[in-house]
C-alpha cells in the first residue's frame, strides 16, 4: 500500500456519483496543501461499476482484496432504499470494518452498514427522507432523523449529498487541523463545514406546507423575520383571526403551536448565527430571544447544551481569529461565567 491516510471507496451498480466524487474531491483538495490522503476504489467483484447518472465508473479491485484502510466510505445510491441491499455488498463491508480505523457512510450508504449489522446500538443518520424507514428496518439503529452527520465509536453515517462534504471536511479537520480543513473549504468554495448537530432542514421547511393562504403568509413572515416581536396575537392581527383561532389553525394544519413555532424557528435562526462564528449576545438580538438567558433557556431544553456549548462542541470556523467566550453575551447567558482569555 502506498504511504499515506488511505481512504477506499466502497461503489456498487446505481451507487450516486455524488456521493463518490463530493467527498473524494475534498480529500483530493486537502492534499493540495499538505495532506497525505491516498484515495482507492473498490467492488464487491472488483468490476466497474455504472453510477446513478449512467458513468462508467472504473475501480481498482476487489473490496476483500483491501488488507487495510484508514479510512472506508461506502457511497449512497437510491438501489439501497428500493429494493434489499445486495448480499455482496454486505459481505464487503463486513470484511472491511475490522481492516479499517474508522468506516462512513454517505447518505443512504447507511442502509448498507445497516444491512451489514454495523450500526446495531449505534447512533446513525441518513437523508431525512428515508430516516422512517431506516428505523423501522433496523429497529436496533438509533436513528438521528435530521443531523447532517453522526460519528458513534468510529463509525461515522451523514445525511445526502453536501452533507457528505461537510463530513469530509470534517474527517479532514480531525486529521490535520481547522486551518487546513479551512483552506480546503474556502478553496472549493463551500462552507466551513456545518456541524453534525446541526439540522437538516429549518422548522419552515420541516413542517407541511399550509393549506390555507393566511396560514401561509405567517410561516413566511416569521421564517423572514424572526427577530421582530412575534405574539400569538400580532400574528393572529395579521390575518385578522382571533389567538384562539390562529392557535386551532396551527394544530390542524402543522401540529404544533404558534409560539413553539416561533420559537423553533427563532433556535434555528440562532442556530445558524452561531456556526457563523457570531457571539451569544448578537446571536440572541438578531434571532429574536431578547435575551442571552432566555436563548439560553431553550438551547437547554431543545437541544441539551448552551449555547455556548454549542459555538464550543460544533463550530469551527470564527469571525477574525475569535474563540469562545469572546464576546459580552458568554457572561450574560452562561449565568456569569467569564471565559476571557481561555
């Protein structure tokens, strides 16, 4: 094997060609400036494969064929979701887990470790379409229905597509370091990898579209505006309903209320800002919480951090060389605790 972190690619007919080259071009950048990835391609028979959008895609052998790996991902394709996942395909990922430090999946590639009994007792996420059935296949699969990625004892399942970007820029910046994860990002012109945690998708894009126009036009002005001082009853002015009636029309139509909503969209909001690299304080002023307490208050009931904790464990990336505890809010929303100067 050639000297270097060696990364092999597990393809199948029907594999999606995203899900190969997405996170093989971030490794293939990383080297650019400085790392040592050295990327492989293997079968179950060790033939070429033809990807999703017809390509023929070439590999370098067989999957039992590898003796050892750093690192083995095995691509998503919709063949997992629609119809039982090959046995060789199971049998390959068997015989290469113990031969590797650590296995991913990308997107549905999670139905193949799922197949596989990688993923028995472990945490797992895959495309937020296919999370349900994911569950209900693998009952032994705890599942994470909207986190871009999850790692659970060396095995690490990302949601699709870009998220299994963000998981390679992440593998990227536990083997060499933020600035050059960084430097690759900013080459390819991505994000800075978004964080695992992180949601999928945004409470306006989670919950069904309204039926009814006026519903409609209140998910749209709190999606736009979070920060402005939304109340059950100026959102029930707007559309010229009662509170009461406003609240039966989101029961009916969304199955929650409007202030959990509101609330859902104003932590998604914050969310965001902070992975931004933006302070506690700011982010509390621009979502709408008011307060850093307040905001604080609901990071610890929805998500079980602060937000502090949260800038701290999930984002990478700050605003002019910042680091925690850098800004007022810290003080204010972490119930007086300083952090200057960590």
């Amino acid at each position: 094997m050639e000297p270097g972190r060696h990364v092999v690619f597990v393809v199948f007919d029907g594999v999606k060609t995203l899900d190969v080259v997405g996170p093989a071009e971030v490794f293939a950048e990383a080297n650019l400036f400085g790392a040592d990835y050295v990327l492989g391609y293997v079968s179950p028979s060790g033939e070429p494969v033809a990807t999703s959008v017809g390509l023929r895609l070439p590999v370098d052998g067989k999957a039992a064929d590898v003796a050892g790996a750093d690192t083995v991902v095995v691509s998503g394709g919709d063949v997992l979701v629609t119809r039982p996942v090959p046995a060789d395909l199971t049998e390959a990922i068997r015989t290469l887990r113990p031969r590797a430090r650590r296995l991913v999946s990308i997107c549905t590639g999670s139905f193949a470790l799922a197949a596989a009994g990688v993923l028995d007792g472990r945490r797992a996420t895959t495309h937020w379409r296919h999370a349900r059935l994911l569950a209900r296949a693998h009952p032994g699969v705890r599942v994470r229905p909207d986190a871009l990625f999850v790692e659970d004892d060396g095995v690490v399942t990302s949601a699709g597509v870009s998220a299994g970007v963000d998981l390679a820029l992440a593998l990227v910046e536990q083997d060499h370091g933020a600035d050059l994860a960084r430097n690759v990002a900013r080459s390819l012109v991505v994000f800075m990898q978004r964080p695992g945690g992180q949601s999928q998708f945004s409470a306006p894009l989670e919950v069904r579209p309204p039926r009814t126009p006026a519903l409609r036009s209140v998910i749209d002005l709190v999606a736009a505006q979070p920060g402005l001082p939304h109340t059950a009853g100026s959102l029930a002015a707007l559309i010229g309903v009662s509170p009461r009636h406003l609240a039966r029309m989101f029961a009916a139509e969304l199955d929650t209320t409007p202030a959990r909503f509101v609330e859902q969209v104003r932590l998604d909001h914050a969310k965001a800002l902070l992975d931004s690299g933006r302070g506690v304080a700011e982010a509390a002023r621009a979502a709408g919480f008011g307060s850093s307490e307040t905001m604080r208050r609901t990071f610890v009931a929805r998500l079980g951090v602060s937000p502090s904790g949260y800038r701290a464990r999930f984002a990478t990336a700050r605003r002019g060389g910042r680091h925690d505890g850098e800004d007022e809010g810290d003080a204010e929303g972490e119930g007086g605790t300083a952090a200057r100067g960590r």
